[in-house]
C-alpha cells in the first residue's frame, strides 16, 4: 500500500501495480495522500474505515467489479467516484455514471489528465459545498449521526439517508421515485408511498428538536424539498 500523509485522501482502487503506483506518484507530487488496494472487496471497508475524499475506482477489479461497488458506496457516502477502465463502449460508461460515478476515464490515459481530471471534481465540490446546507443541521455520514440545532436526532439509517439526500440540495424538490431510490441499502422493492411514511416520522422528530421550524415541505405532484 501506498501513503502519504497530506491533507486530501484519495484512495486508488486498482490491482494493477505499476499503473496503481504511476498513478500515486503523480497524485502525491500533486499534493494528495494515497493509498492504494487492489482486491474489490476491499473497497468498501476501506472507504469506512478510511475516510478518502476520493475514490479512484477501476471497473474489473479482483472479487467485486467497480460497478457493483460504485452502487454500494452510493447508499452511504457521497464523495467523488472516478472510474478506471479499459473498456471504453458508450453503454459501460453511461453505466457508471447512472450509478453515480463523477467522471469515467478510459485506458490508456495520461496520468496528468487523470490528476487535472481529480482537481477539476474538487473545485467543484468545493464550490457546490459553499453554497449548500442547511444550517444547524449536521450529518457525520460514518456514524450515521444526525443533530439539528444542537440536539441529536434519534434516526433510523432509513430515515438518515433520506435526510442526508434531502440536505444535498436544500430548496431542491425530490420525487418519491428518486428518494426511494436512495433508502434501501438492499434496493428492496417497495410503494413509493413508503416514501410518505419515512417523511412522516423524520417531520416528527425535526419537529421534535426545533420546533419553530417546519423544514420539510411537500409538493404536490412533484416530491418534497428540505426548506433553508
């Protein structure tokens, strides 16, 4: 394994060594800490434990494929995901960014495309994290905790996802389909109206710890959006 100990992580998920440390190389003398696994079910322990602000992912990886991984990851975590693959067909890569990959980058490549590829994601996240959030609302997604003005809420990881989805974008109005979508680790099939439920019960507990504040609220026809 590769690391550094610089302040930005980016964690490489791919089992071939000299392209793996290629790539490290150029990322640390760009400033980034790396660390480097090549086995994929090793990717999800690692970005729990670990804590990467961004993932490298190769597609074909060792026991587990970048794909069912990136979905994965999805239902906990929202840092950056850049596929890694040497298969270049449309469909492959309209696959992964469906899934929530922030970028796809095919093999071979240049490695200071990839390093100016990773620094463009961040100041974009940068830029969108400066303008989002609600405030008083804090979220620590590795614990899976949840406070509002100082008090901590009492959450479900079904109803933690969907408060963490809706805090993405406050003022944005989510459908029913698009929540459900992010609720089930498992992608049980289940009514959107269950959708109804879960808002239900996190009102209720928002309610419960600021109660002058109303901070869900419905569209009718179209969803519902966490008000500023």
């Amino acid at each position: 394994m590769v690391a550094a100990s610089r302040s930005t992580k980016i964690l490489i998920a791919e089992d071939e060594p000299k392209l793996a440390a290629l790539l490290s190389d150029y990322l640390s003398v760009s400033g980034f800490a790396v660390s480097w696994i090549a086995d994929g079910s090793d990717v999800v322990p690692a970005v729990r434990s670990e804590g990467p602000d961004l993932v490298i992912l190769d597609l074909m990886l060792p026991h587990r494929s970048g794909l069912d991984i990136c979905r994965e990851l999805r239902t906990f975590t929202s840092l950056p995901l850049v596929m890694l693959t040497a298969r270049s067909e449309e469909t492959d890569r309209l696959l992964g960014l469906e899934l929530g990959a922030d970028d796809y980058i095919c093999k071979p490549f240049s490695p200071r495309e990839v390093v100016a590829r990773i620094k463009a994601i961040f100041r974009r996240v940068n830029q969108s994290e400066s303008h989002r959030g609600l405030p008083g609302l804090s979220l620590d997604e590795e614990q899976y905790l949840a406070v509002l003005d100082g008090r901590p809420l009492e959450l479900t990881p079904v109803e933690f996802r969907l408060l963490r989805t809706l805090a993405v974008a406050p003022g944005r109005i989510f459908s029913r389909a698009q929540l459900l979508d992010k609720l089930y680790a498992d992608h049980r099939v289940v009514t959107d109206r269950a959708v109804d439920s879960h808002i239900k019960n996190l009102r209720r507990k928002l309610q419960k710890a600021s109660p002058n504040r109303e901070l869900i609220e419905s569209t009718y026809g179209l969803g519902y959006k966490l008000k500023l």
